[in-house]
C-alpha cells in the first residue's frame, strides 16, 4: 500500500494548487475564494522518487463558528491522523499569522513528520520571506510557488525520505477494474449521506445547508466482493439560480464527471418527486452514455399515499426512459441500499456487454420476420446484417438499403427487440443505420446494336399505332 501526505493549512494558501501540480490533474477544484474546500480529496503522486497518496483538505480556521467548518475542520484532522507525513502550508504573501501559530502547535501534537513549505514567494525576496516564518521553529521549511511548480522537486525529495516503505491506508488509489460511479442530483437530496452510508463512516461533510459539497469526491468501497470508485459530486440547480461564479464551477465540474464514470446515480427527494432540473439532469446522463439507475431518496419518512403518489409521478415522467431501474432508498437509515448496488452491478453489466456480430445478425432477421419494416413510396427498407459499434453504452450498427425511411416507432420497435434479446437494463442502446453504396450509382446502361434495333422498331410501333 502507498503512504499518505496530507496537505494542511488555512483557507486559501494554495492547497488544492498545490494537489493538482503533484498529482498532474485538475481534480481539485480551485478558486481565490476561502474555503472552497471541504471534503478530503485523494490523488497520488507520482511525479518524485517514489509514488504515494496525497490528500487536499480544507482550510482550518482556528475558529470553528458553525456545524459546517466543525464538520470541515473534523475532515482535515481525520486526514492527519491517517497519513504519514504533513506538508503545512502557508502563504508568504499573507505573512505569518495567528492561525498559522495555532495550527503548527496542534500539528506538533500529532507527532507526525512535519514540513514546512512557503507558498507563494514567486516574485518576493525567497530569504526576507523565510525569515517571518523562522519564528515558528519547524526544522523543514521550503519555499514553494506551487501555481508554477516551483519548489516541487525539493519538497518531494524530502517527503521521500520521510515516508515508509509501507502504508496501513492508501484509499485513494483508484482501481481500474472498480466500478466508477457518480452521485449526481439536485442540492440537498443527500448524496454525501448515502456515500457516508454506504463506507459506514464519516467521509465527507453532511449538512443541512444546500451547496455543501463544492468538489467531487472520489472514494472508493467494496461491497459484496465488488469494487467500487464513488463520486460524490455538487448539486446541480437551474441555470437561472446559478449566479455565484463558484457555484458555476461546481456545475461543471460535476458534468464533467459523467464523462469519467461507468454509471450514474441520479438521487431525487422521494418526498417533493421528480422536477424538471432532474429531467434535464438525466439528459446529461443520456448525452453521455451513461449508465443510469434512479434513487428515491428519503423513503423512510413517507405514508403509504405519499409512497403511492410518488411512485405514480415517476412512471407517468420517467416513461422516455422505461429502462432505468428505480429504487427507493433512505441513505440516512441505510435501506435499499443492497437493492441500490444491485441495481448498479446490473446496469454496469449491461453497458459492458460484448455484443457478437453473427449473433446480432440472427437477431435481426428474428425481429424483421416478426414485424416487416413499413413500406416506404411503395418500397421496403431491407436490413440486412448487424454488428457491434462498441460498448457502455452498447452501439450497434445495422446495413441496409432506404434505412433513411424508417419510421421512428420501427427503430424504437429494433431497439426495444434487441434489449429484450440480450437482458439491456440500466443503459442506453445506440443503433446507427448505414446505407449500403449502390454498385450502378453513377453508370450509365449502354445499349448493343441488337437492342437499340429493338428500341427502334418499338418507337416505331407505337407510333403506327397513333
């Protein structure tokens, strides 16, 4: 297993910079806002000597006014405890403040290896910078500027000598052959609950307040001998209710994940039923090509006319997309959940699926002979074999000739044939139609000498007829 470094410090030093830079992605999101962190974010490193997993926490305020940096707060010390080394950030622009004394003494506590590093010194006096924090006493101190890199290769040569050779904890390391799945829907429906539910434990922060989670948050979790990579991701509200810049950038950073995962999670507060903003949300599902399985969240807290009237609204508006499973859960008392995951494993499955030529074909011509395509200005179309296009989602691609002219209940009668022929569920069934090339496009007919005689004499016939 990888070691864990935790970076640590107040609201905007540079944290989530500096993860990007070592991790060589944008998975943490970045904003010169405070606090745009709050939940903790892995990635590994494996830029120096030797790889290890680094975690992005939010900033430590010193004072904690609310339940929503108590939560935050409770988030970065569960990263200290689990890592092996700390890199304490703090900003050389900002100079030395109180909280900074507050946060090292509570780091030194710890007992953990400790660094030091002074971001943003590009453009200052490296050595007059230094000199403010000298008061601190830290044996390691490096300067850094993290938003060009600089500073990087010193700051992991020394986390390479600190870090062991083994690591009781390294859960963010993704594994390819996991189950990526995203948590997406409204603000407040609680997809940071139901992910808390599913680990068991408090991993990301839960509140009342819409729009706590800003990030997404990949967490992986085995269940029932499968391997998942979770995201949990921000809420998505209208676009007519997304003013704040930040709040924009969580919306796409959140879409942006559909393309990342195998299956998506649409959560809806069982209680208001679906609105339109989840509609549009599955939209986004299906123009990516996700998987798709819906969750009726807060389950437990309705009657049964509740229940009845809920379950109604979603058959009468979820019919364009009568494949999804719909499963009713409450992520707070954890029930559904075993029905959830079964629900994932299948609808994963499905867009997985190997489809065979020859076997597409065969089932082809079965549901051709069972309903012939209409007639098109007294033509039909002909279909004449299958193939494979690719998976998740499963693509097929039918020739024929006139395929242009089929009418849309014809596709959809295909569509729904070959869902039924190999047990598709949770996924979407692209199928693309392709004309075969006419071989006589193009060439004109020349006649011989006996048949223009032939043409000759029935002009002239015709015309004694007249």
């Amino acid at each position: 297993m990888l070691p864990v470094v935790a970076l640590v410090g107040r609201p905007n030093v540079g944290k989530s910079t500096l993860f990007n830079v070592m991790t060589g992605s944008r998975d943490a999101l970045v904003a010169d806002l405070p606090g745009v962190t709050r939940d903790r974010h892995y990635g590994v490193c494996r830029r120096g000597e030797r790889p290890f997993v680094v975690i992005d926490t939010g900033g430590l305020s010193g004072v904690e006014i609310d339940d929503l940096s108590i939560a935050a707060a409770r988030q970065v010390r569960l990263a200290i405890a689990e890592s092996a080394a700390v890199v304490f950030m703090v900003d050389a622009r900002d100079g030395l403040m109180p909280q900074d004394r507050s946060i090292l003494d509570e780091l030194r506590r710890c007992g953990k290896p400790l660094l030091l590093a002074v971001n943003k010194t590009d453009g200052l006096d490296v050595a007059t910078a230094l000199a403010e924090f000298a008061a601190l006493g830290a044996s390691h101190v490096l300067p850094i500027a993290a938003s060009h890199s600089r500073g990087l290769d010193d700051l992991l040569q020394v986390l390479a000598e600190w870090l062991p050779p083994d690591s009781a904890d390294a859960a963010a390391v993704e594994d390819p052959d996991a189950i990526r799945v995203a948590m997406v829907g409204r603000p407040n429906v609680g997809k940071s609950t139901l992910v808390n539910r599913l680990l068991g434990e408090e991993r990301l922060v839960v509140s009342e307040t819409a729009g706590t989670t800003r990030d997404s948050i990949r967490v992986p979790l085995e269940r029932d001998g499968q391997r998942y990579v979770l995201v949990d991701t921000a809420g998505v509200r209208r676009r007519a209710r997304v003013d704040d810049g930040l709040e924009k950038l969580s919306v796409i950073k959140t879409l942006g994940t559909l393309e990342q995962v195998e299956v998506a999670v649409l959560l809806l507060d069982a209680g208001e039923g679906i609105t339109d903003q989840d509609l549009t949300l599955i939209g986004h599902v299906l123009a990516s090509g996700r998987a798709l399985v819906i969750a009726a969240n807060k389950w437990d807290g309705m009657d049964s006319y509740a229940r009845t009237q809920c379950k109604s609204g979603l058959e009468r508006r979820l019919d364009f997309v009568p494949w999804a499973q719909v499963v009713f859960i409450s992520g707070l008392h954890g029930s559904g959940l075993r029905e959830l995951m079964r629900a994932v494993r299948r609808a994963h499955a499905s867009a997985t699926t190997e489809l065979v030529a020859s076997s597409l074909t065969r089932t082809l011509e079965q549901a051709v002979t069972a309903y012939q395509p209409p007639l098109v200005r007294g033509h039909m179309p002909k279909l004449r074999f299958a193939h494979p296009g690719g998976h998740a989602p499963p693509s097929i691609i039918i020739h024929g000739s006139r395929t242009a002219h089929l009418a849309p209940a014809y596709r959809k009668y295909l569509e729904n044939f070959f869902r039924r022929r190999y047990k598709l569920v949770g996924t979407p069934v692209r199928i693309d139609f392709r004309d075969g090339e006419n071989p006589f496009a193009g060439r004109k007919n020349v006649l011989t000498e006996s048949q223009l005689r032939k043409r000759q004499r029935l002009i002239r016939h015709s015309r004694g007829k007249r």
